[in-house]
C-alpha cells in the first residue's frame, strides 16, 4: 500500500492543509495542532462547541501562519515568535503550557466566530519547551508526545474504510463523504476496508520510519460538519452509521481510523506515494 494523501492542521479544529511531503517529528508532522483556540481561562475550544470554526482556512506562507475568513482581512501570525505571554492551556484533562498571540489575534477569532457563552477568544502556540506525553496504558514501550491534537500525534485512515462507509451511506440514501470530516494526517489506499484496526505498525518499505498504530480513533460531532461551511447537514451522521456498522465490535461508540505514534524517523521526509507495509498484530506479538 501507498500514501495517498498527507494533511496537517496547524490551527486545531481550523480547516487543515494538504501537502506533498512534510517532516516528521515525534509531535506529529511539522507544525501540527502547534496552535489552538482557547476560551479566557484557557480551555481548548472546536468546532464541538463552534461549527463555524471550519470555515477559517489555514496557510503557511514563508515565515507566516495565516489564517483567512470570507468576512475578514488575513490574520498573519509569526511563525517563529517565542515571546508571547506564558498561559496554561487545556486540552481534555491535559493542562499545557503554551504562549499567547495577543490581542489582535483575540480580536480577529472573536470577531468572525463570535464569542463562546460570553467569553472572548484567543489564539495560543504550544510552547516548545513543554511536553504532553500520550497516555501511557495505550504504549507499547515506546516514549510519546504529542502538542494539541487531542491525544496523539498521528491520526491514520485508509481510502477503502471511507468507501466502505459511503457505500453504507448511500444505501441509506445519503450523499458520500469526503475524507476531511476525519481530519487525519495520513491517508493510506491499496488495503482492504478497516484493515487497519488490525495492524500494529506500519514502516516505510525503503525503513526511513515507523509507526506504532496504538488506539482505534472513536469519533465525535465534528465528523457531521460539512468542512467546507461549518454546517450539519444531517445530524448524526456519520457516527450512527459507524456504530451500525461495528468497526470496533468489542467497543461502544463509532469508530474511525487509528491514532499513531512515531516509532522511529524524527526528522525524515514522508511524502506522498511512499509504499508501506503494516506488521499485523498478531505477527508482533509472536517476536
């Protein structure tokens, strides 16, 4: 199987970038979920509670974060800025520390997406002398760590799982989904639908890196925003579908894809068409 395609969302929750090829880095790929819009007293803030949110778009142009509204002028954010004022950010339960882009940043979010139950907005960076460690119990020996996404680095999905699930849909009688309600960072083909759930790793042909495939990704209400628009067309769906179609039969809820971890590679190109090839789980566990 190859690499199809390659996504990173430098901005959490923000509309995210598709790329050629990109670093890799123990954090996720480069400049991924490094920002993250928080409430005032620091919590993390998605199109959970703001749908709108989809319809700011993401560049990186030259030394440039640069975020665009149909109903704003450009937001430009310095990329290598380390001066901001220090703040703790929330994600879940994980409290980290992180650098704020000031006030016309907050000013620009709040604007265009409105405040959240009276709180203004704000724009933060993960500060890169902190690290969030992934949760040990979903390890397999390995170190992790991870900035904003919302608990590893890597978010795997594979082709032939989205056609399995649009062909669910459209026997319902509903219009198929593009990949981008999954929002992952690497997207596989030339494997049979789901095969993921049952791969351990999954390691460039040529050995440049190596993946630990480590938790089966469940989903949430984002998978129901049109990303184009921040509008829910259908509620419920994809996720009452992925619960009829049990991907994770042992496992309530609706499942999609699978969070990774970067076993070795820090610093190696991953491109698009790269061949891979996964080690199942029963193969590693026999070694």
């Amino acid at each position: 199987m190859k690499i199809a395609e390659l996504n990173v969302y430098p901005v959490k929750s923000l509309s995210g970038i598709s790329l050629e090829r990109a670093t890799l880095g123990v954090r996720g790929l480069a400049y991924d979920r490094h920002w993250m819009v928080v409430d005032q007293v620091g919590r993390f803030v998605t199109q959970r509670q703001i749908p709108g949110m989809a319809r700011i778009t993401v560049r990186l142009e030259g030394d440039w974060l640069v975020l665009e509204h149909p109903e704003a002028q450009p937001l430009a954010i310095a990329l290598a800025r380390h001066d901001g004022p220090r703040l703790t950010a929330y994600v879940w339960d994980d409290a980290c520390q992180a650098l704020d882009e000031g006030e016309e940043a907050s000013r620009w979010l709040t604007a265009v997406l409105g405040d959240l139950r009276g709180s203004a907005l704000r724009l933060v960076r993960f500060d890169d002398g902190h690290q969030r460690p992934v949760a040990a119990r979903y390890l397999q020996g390995e170190e992790a760590h991870t900035a904003f996404a919302d608990g590893f680095p890597y978010l795997i999905a594979s082709r032939a799982s989205l056609d399995a699930l649009n062909h669910e849909l459209q026997q319902k009688g509903l219009v198929p989904l593009p990949m981008n309600r999954f929002r992952p960072n690497i997207v596989v083909e030339g494997a049979s639908s789901f095969a993921e759930d049952g791969w351990r790793e999954v390691i460039a042909t040529k050995g440049h890196y190596r993946f630990g495939l480590r938790k089966p990704c469940q989903r949430c209400k984002i998978t129901t925003i049109d990303q184009a628009n921040g509008i829910i067309d259908v509620p419920g769906e994809p996720l009452q579908t992925l619960i009829q179609m049990k991907t994770q039969p042992l496992r309530p809820g609706a499942y999609f894809g699978q969070n990774a971890t970067l076993l070795e590679g820090a610093g190696q190109c991953i491109a698009v068409g790269d061949w891979l090839e996964a080690i199942p789980t029963s193969l590693v566990a026999e070694c």
